[in-house]
C-alpha cells in the first residue's frame, strides 16, 4: 500500500533562516496523523510545500506518490485544505461559495448538487448555508472552510490548526467531524495543531516539531508511556536550589523540573511520592498555591524533549507563519 505522505529529508529556507529543516515522515492511508508543535515551529510552513503552495528548498515530498515539486497538479487534484485563515467572500452565501469550488474543480451542475448535498449532510452548518458568509460566527466560517475542501471528494485532507480561536462547543463540533470524516470515509487526515488535548483525542499517531525537527513520532498514549508514570505538579514561591536538590533526593523521584512557578516531579509511584514531596516543600518553607498528581500528557512529553512548554513559541526559526 501506498502510503498517503511521505517526506524525505524536506527542507524549507527563508534566507539564512531554516523553518523545516530535514523532516523525514510518513502518513499511513486512512489514518489522522497529528502534528504538533509549539507557534513558530515549522507546522504550517511543511503543510504549506505538502500543499504545493511553497516549493521545497531540499528533499522531496510525495502525497499519493505524486511528488508535490514536479506533479503539483496531480496532488492538488487529490487533497483537500483549510489553512488557518480561512479564504472566504463574506459577499457570497455559503452554498454559493460550496458550488463555485466543485465547479472549478470541474464538476458538471448534477455532480455539483450531489456533491453539496452530500458535504452539508458531514458539516453541520445548517440553515446558516443560504446566508451571507459575511453574517457568520467564527465556528460557522471554520466548518464551511472544512466543507468547501471536502466537496471535491478528497482523499488526503490538510487541517492547518483547524479550531485555533474557537470556543469550546466550535472546536467539539469540528472534532466530530473530523471522526466522522475518518471512520466513515476512511480519508486520511494530516491535522497541524498546537492543542495537546486536540493531538490526543483526535489522531493515532502524533508527529512532535520543534525548531524545524521532528523530535517524536508514535501514538500518544506510547509517547506518554515513555517518559514516567506519573507527575506531580506544585505551583510555588520560593523554591531554592536547595529546595530542588531535596526534592530529588527522595525515594523513588526520577526528575525534578523548575519552569517558573511551576515544579514537576516524575515519579514511577505518584501515590507513594505525593506525601514526601508535601512534607518536603513544607519542611523547607516553599510557599504551595497547588499541588496535584497526574498522569503524564503530551506536554510533558515536549517539555522531556525540547525543555520548554508546547504553549511558549519560538521567535528565532524564522517560520512566518507557525
């Protein structure tokens, strides 16, 4: 089986800058494939030569087994994408936008019926679809975009932070039918996101970018599994190097972690470390606002690998557009 996207040592250059520098992935037919990453870390920018809309400056990209750099048509034939900031014409109506993509990508008037029925029965947009763009939410405008880069019928679709700035019932409504999409369609979904809970619950396996690099690779329950069992998060005044030093002397703490205010101990026995680590911090005179016991999430997974929060972008990869 051909797989849906392939990279090989993919590089993109804005000057003296490199925003994708040497990424080697693969994306399994039928599969939704997360990539996550922090603003600024090269997610848009891969999506965007995936796309065929920026050229790779090394390597090579295959969507389909079409090369994206010497096929570009083939691939636009077969892909569908909503990038972060939706093209809309808020003078059109959204049926009338629906039906002037199926037409350019050659549809005959019955075709393009069938095709705008079938996409308003995934998306849910209701009888918002006869209105003016121009008097929709934001959430409205995020599933029409989803809508209009389905109604060609594609088999690899591109979602570029698809539920960046949305509230909480928006982004769920897109998560459904981003499932659905899949499980009903079987169509592989490559989604770029920088939501930890979005990469979690959505995709199978998770690409993790950081500076240009792909880190991590893997499902993330495994991603998860790899680091520690369990964490303990304080959120404190006044820990001292000392005060670190005595927290990782106790029994069964595998890693201490100062990011400001916050302390995160990695324990293979949250249960059994919780107590000491208290005692600890009060023995010592820290100042605790909170202190919890959880199990680890893709965010530690980013702080194990690259140091820092997957919240906190980076200003210096030169990506213009995360």
């Amino acid at each position: 089986m051909t797989p849906a996207v392939v990279t090989e040592g993919i590089e993109r250059r804005f000057d003296d800058t490199t925003a994708v520098d040497g990424v080697d992935l693969e994306v399994r037919e039928g599969e939704i494939y997360g990539f996550l990453g922090p603003n600024g870390a090269g997610k848009t920018t891969l999506v965007r030569m995936l796309c065929t809309l920026l050229l790779p400056s090394a390597g090579r990209a295959l969507v389909l087994g079409y090369d994206v750099a010497t096929q570009p048509g083939e691939v636009r034939l077969r892909i569908g994408v909503a990038l972060q900031e939706a093209a809309l014409d808020d003078r059109q109506s959204g049926r009338e936008l629906l039906t002037l993509q199926a037409r350019l990508y050659g549809l005959n008037k019955t075709e393009v019926a069938q095709r705008v029925a079938h996409v308003l029965q995934m998306v849910d947009i209701g009888d918002a679809i006869d209105r003016r763009i121009g008097t929709y939410s934001g959430g409205m405008k995020r599933r029409l975009d989803l809508a209009a880069s389905l109604v060609h019928n594609p088999d690899v679709l591109f979602l570029d932070e698809p539920t960046t700035g949305l509230d909480p019932a928006s982004r769920a409504l897109v998560w459904r039918e981003v499932r659905r999409l899949n499980q009903e369609l079987g169509m592989t979904i490559f989604l770029t996101t920088q939501y930890l809970e979005e990469a979690d619950e959505l995709a199978h396996r998770v690409g993790i970018i950081d500076r240009g690099k792909l880190v991590a690779e893997g499902a993330p329950d495994e991603l998860k599994r790899a680091i520690s069992d369990d964490v303990i998060v304080a959120r404190v005044e006044g820990a001292s190097d000392d005060v670190i030093q005595g927290l990782c002397a106790i029994e069964g703490v595998d890693q201490v972690d100062v990011h400001g205010d916050e302390i995160t101990v990695r324990t293979a026995n949250g249960a059994a470390a919780v107590s000491p680590v208290a005692v600890a911090l009060s023995r010592d005179g820290v100042k605790v606002h909170t202190l919890t016991l959880r199990t680890p999430t893709l965010d530690d997974v980013f702080l194990e690998l690259t140091g820092g929060h997957i919240g906190q972008g980076h200003n210096d990869d030169g990506d213009p557009t995360s």
